[in-house]
C-alpha cells in the first residue's frame, strides 16, 4: 500500500516538481539498494553473518517506508 506524500495536494503537479520527486525516490530506491547490498557483502573467505543481511534487509525496508515507497 502506497501512501501519499505529504506534499502532495489534488492539483495535477508541474514538471519540475515531478521531476523533482522523481529524483528524490531515485535517490531513495538507491540507498536502500546500497544498504541491502552492504548487508549482504560478502569476503570471499568468511560466511555473512545471518543478522547482518537481517540487519540490512531490514533498514532498506525502513528507509522505503519512511519516504512512502
């Protein structure tokens, strides 16, 4: 369920401020990638640690939740 930005209103936003949102989920889904991503690396030598990719998994959910993606 996606839930509305707060600064969102009916009127059909303006291009710039499409735009502007547009970049900022980008930048948003690009965080949590790296955040999941950290989670999951893995030295060739050791085992990932299974709350560090909980961890990770976990704090990407959270930083999509918390911009409403």
């Amino acid at each position: 369920m996606v839930q509305p930005h707060p600064d969102e209103s009916n009127a059909t936003p303006g291009p710039e401020a499409r735009m502007s949102r547009l970049e900022a989920q980008v930048a948003t889904l690009a965080e949590a990638v790296r955040v999941l991503a950290r989670g999951l690396e893995n030295i060739p030598s050791e085992d990932v640690p299974p709350e560090e990719a909980a961890r990770g998994a976990r704090l990407a959910h959270e930083l999509l939740i918390s911009q409403g993606l």
